[in-house]
C-alpha cells in the first residue's frame, strides 16, 4: 500500500490582504494542516506574527494548526499559542536550554510536540528529546524568509533522523520545510519525510488548490 503523506502548507507566503479567501484555497486544495511561522526578529533576522493572527486563523479553520516558533525563550508563550487555538507547537532545539521541560509544558497543555534543527545543527542532538516527542521538523533552508533554495545536504540529515525514529519510535512525524516543490518532493519522501511543507511553491501559483494536489502526486513519483 503507498504510504501517505501529509502537506502543510505555509501561509508565510499568503495573501495576507485576503487570508479567508487563502485558506479556503488551501482547504479545497486538500491540505492536512496548516503551517504557522512565528518570527520574532531576534532568533530569525525577519517578523512575522504572534497569537493574535493565530487566534484569528483558528476562526477560519478546522485544519490542524502547525505553528513553527522560530522565536528566543519559546517557553514564555506557550500559554498564549494554547489559547490562540495552535494544536501542535514546534520549537527549535537551539532555543531552548531546558526542552525537556519545555516539551513537557507543551504536551500538559493538551497539544502536540515537535523539535526543530537548523541546517547546521546535527541529527544527533535529538537523541534524548525522541522519546518524548509527536515530531521532528527538519529545516531544509535556513530558518527567517520564504522562497529560499533548498539545502541539497538536508538529504542526509532526513535520512539519519528517518533511522533514529524508526528504532525509537515509528509513530513520529518526520517534517521538512525550506524550499519544497514538486522537484524535490519525490526524493524527500525516499529520503523519509512524512510532512512536507511548503510555502512560494504553493502560493506563488495561480491556482492554489491545484498546486497542493500537484505537490501530493509529485511526492509519490
Ligand atoms: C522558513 C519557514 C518556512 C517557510 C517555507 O523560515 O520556516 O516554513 O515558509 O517557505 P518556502 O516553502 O517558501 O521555502
Ligand atoms: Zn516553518
């Protein structure tokens, strides 16, 4: 049977003139999730949104809310994200001193897990946090803007990080965001990416549904 795969798209890459119209788009697109970035211009050269936007989008949406702090001391704002109505939050291993604890905040709260890595940390740091974990988000660019080339290296990353959850715990996700499109898709999945994120490859088209479909049969060529 072929495995199936989930797509998150981006909204970092939206019209955010219109964000209801976008995420219906993305809706008839048959999307799974939705994927949040929250940038703080301090961890990441670049803002974004807070909250406050992410409150707003649970309104227009039943699509499980993927939110992707790339922020300094994550563990200040879980409380508010929980509130906003994120259902997973995703913090970056380099953010966080205690994310052991922090990982436990996040789950008491009733939400779902994940620990990100940038390009240059190794898969080996997540070693200890896999047990605990509902997901692990491989940055395949560095984290701050969209549209960025893909980092060709990641591939090997994705497969060590793919054989590190298969002896722990097979139930986790494997994540990829930063420069995914239908050229790459394919291989990422070889590679073991379950959740593919993606932003200007979506957004960036005329029809947006038909770009998430595209992106879905792409990842299975
Ligand atoms: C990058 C963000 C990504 C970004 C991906 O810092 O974490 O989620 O939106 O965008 P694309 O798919 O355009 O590289
Ligand atoms: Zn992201």
């Amino acid at each position: 049977m072929r495995k199936t795969i989930t797509i998150a798209p981006s909204i970092l890459s939206a019209d955010f003139r219109n964000l209801e119209r976008q995420i219906k788009l993305v809706e008839r697109g048959d999307a799974d999730w939705i994927h949040l970035d929250v940038m703080d211009g301090h961890f990441v050269p670049n803002l974004t949104f807070g909250p406050m936007i992410v409150k707003a989008i649970r309104r227009l949406t039943n699509l499980p809310l993927d939110t992707h702090l790339m922020i300094s001391n994550p563990e200040m704002y879980i409380e508010d994200f929980q509130r906003a109505g994120s259902d997973r939050l995703i913090v970056h291993i380099e953010t966080c001193v205690h994310l052991h604890r922090t990982i436990q905040r996040i789950k008491k709260l009733g939400m779902s897990t994940g620990v990100t890595l940038n390009p240059s940390t190794p898969a080996v740091s997540l070693k200890e946090i896999l047990p605990y974990i509902d997901l692990v988000l491989v940055m395949t660019v560095n984290p701050g803007f969209g549209g960025q080339q893909f980092i060709r290296s990641m591939i090997k990353k994705i497969r060590e990080v793919s054989e590190m959850i298969s002896k722990v715990n097979p139930k986790i996700y494997l994540e990829v965001d930063g420069g995914v499109e239908e050229s790459n898709a394919a291989e990422l999945v070889r590679a073991g990416a379950t959740v593919l994120v993606a932003g200007h490859s979506i957004f960036s088209k005329k029809n947006i549904p038909q770009a998430i479909r595209r992106l879905r049969t792409a990842a299975f060529r």
